[in-house]
C-alpha cells in the first residue's frame, strides 16, 4: 500500500519503461543549450539516468555529472546505463535531495526532471540545491502539471481519472501542478532571473497511443494504484471499472491521442 509521504509512481517495470523513453535531447531541451564542456552537473532525481547520461555528454570534456536518487535499485539501473554507453564521467550516489553528500558549492548546474512533483517539502529541497551550487549557478527543472496533461477524445469519466490521479499525488505529499508552480517556488528559495516555459510530451503515432493504453493499464490499474486510491477514499472499485472501460474505448477512437503537460524552468542561485 502507499503511504502519505511516500513515492507515488513505484519502481515497476512498466514505470520504468515510461521513464526508459526519456533522454536529455528530448526532455532537457530548454537546458542543453547552456551546457558546456567543463561543467559540473547535478542530477538529483536522477532515475535510472536515461537523462544524466545525455547531460554528461553534453559537459564533455572535463565535465561531470553526479546523479542522485532515493532508490538503490534505480541508481543500479543508471550506473550500469553509464558504464554500457561508456560515460565514465557520470557517478549515481543514493542519497536524499534534501540532505546531499556534497559541499556547499560543489555544482555548476543542477537539474531535475519530474521530481519536485514528488517530494514533500519542495523548499527543503530548492534550499539544499541551492546550497551545493556556486553563487551564480544554474539550476534547470521540467516538472508535471497534471491539470493540463489530457486524453483526446475526453469524456467526463476520464477527466475523473485525472482527477483520481492528481489526488493520489497530493495524498502521498506530492504537488500535481508544481510544473505551473516552479516560478513561485524558485523566487521562494531565493533563486533569480528565473525563466519559464511549458511542453508536452505528446502521444499521437498509433504505437504512441498504443503505448500510452498500455501503460495507464498496466501502471494506473496495477493493484497497488486502485489499492492506494480506494484506502484513501479517492475512488471505488466500481469507478476503476468505469474508468478501465473508458480507457479502453479511447484506445479504439481513431482520434486518440493525448499529452503529459510539463512546466519548464531555469534559474539562477
Ligand atoms: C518520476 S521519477 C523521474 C526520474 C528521472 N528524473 C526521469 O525523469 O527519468 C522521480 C525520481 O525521483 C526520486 N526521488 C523522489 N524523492 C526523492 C528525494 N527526496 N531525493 C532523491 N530522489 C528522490 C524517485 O526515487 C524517482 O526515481
């Protein structure tokens, strides 16, 4: 069962495939271009590194990157990414964003993407990042806003399923909308000349929208998800089959297709 405080998405394969199709040239777009060889880079939510390992190519030469994550089994996935793709300036630490194993401004840039969303005390984490960056450094974060993620067709049944989802998000101590929230929560930290922007990532090719079907079924459905959801009275069995049968007539629309929304931010310490 999941637990208030506790991580929302799990460490599941089929969420590990999700995350398996990200990489930094298309999810840390905004922020390649300020990457130069050289710098020192923090990934702190790192994942399983389908993103750290483009960040360190992008700081090549004379660059690092030190990925940071919760989860053991994660930084085994990317330390064993970083060795296969020959990354030898790329080192994953276990470790808490809210109390980093490194000195006060050890870091260039930091980054993180779909990890605010996740952690509780969200100035906790902003305060201790900005701690581990030289003045003047940089940090990048492209963070979910659920209440701009859809499906297309819609229908009121699916809109609840959002809803299901954003709820479940809040009740475990995360921020559904932090990718609408992060200019606030940056200037709150202290952080300066801060610019924002948005982007999707968007599902519309048939094995896009095949893929997406499978992973709200297989991650959205999984028994621990309806278990969470129904304990913390979000929503009954009886509407996770209406939300299942809905899902499954979207599949078959031939204008299915639909979006995550992702808020993009980069400022300075
Ligand atoms: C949605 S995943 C994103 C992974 C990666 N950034 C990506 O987008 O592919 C969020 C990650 O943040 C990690 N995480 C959550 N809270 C954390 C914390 N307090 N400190 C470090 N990592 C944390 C989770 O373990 C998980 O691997």
């Amino acid at each position: 069962m999941v637990m208030a405080g506790q991580y929302t998405m799990g460490y599941s394969e089929e969420f590990l495939q999700l995350l398996d199709r990200r990489n930094a040239e298309s999810h840390a777009a905004y922020l390649l271009p300020h990457l130069d060889p050289g710098l020192r880079v923090l990934d702190f939510g790192c994942g399983p590194g389908t993103i750290s390992v483009g960040l360190a190519r992008a700081v090549e030469p004379g660059g690092e990157v030190h990925g940071v994550d919760l989860e053991e089994s994660q930084v085994e996935v990317a330390r064993y990414a970083a060795q296969a793709g020959g990354h030898d300036n790329a080192t994953f630490h276990v470790g808490d964003v809210t109390n980093l194993p490194f000195t006060d401004g050890y870091f260039d840039v930091a980054h993180c993407h779909t990890v605010l969303t996740h952690v509780p005390n969200t100035q906790a984490a902003l305060a201790e990042v900005r701690r581990v960056l030289k003045p003047g450094g940089m940090i990048g974060c492209r963070e979910l806003f659920v209440a701009s993620s859809f499906v297309e067709p819609a229908s009121e049944v699916i809109d609840e399923a959002w809803g299901v989802f954003a709820r479940l998000l809040a009740a475990n101590g995360g921020h559904p909308q932090m990718g609408k929230e992060l200019k606030s929560m940056l200037l709150d930290a202290g952080f300066s000349d801060i610019e924002v922007g948005a982007s999707f990532d968007f599902f519309s090719a048939p094995e896009d929208v095949a893929f997406l079907h499978a992973f709200i079924l297989d991650w959205f459905f999984s028994p621990r998800v309806v278990e969470a959801a129904t304990t913390y009275g979000l929503a009954t069995r009886e509407q996770f089959e209406i939300m299942l049968r809905a899902l499954d007539e979207w599949r078959t629309d031939p204008g299915a297709c639909g979006a995550f929304a992702f808020g993009e931010a980069i400022a300075h310490s």
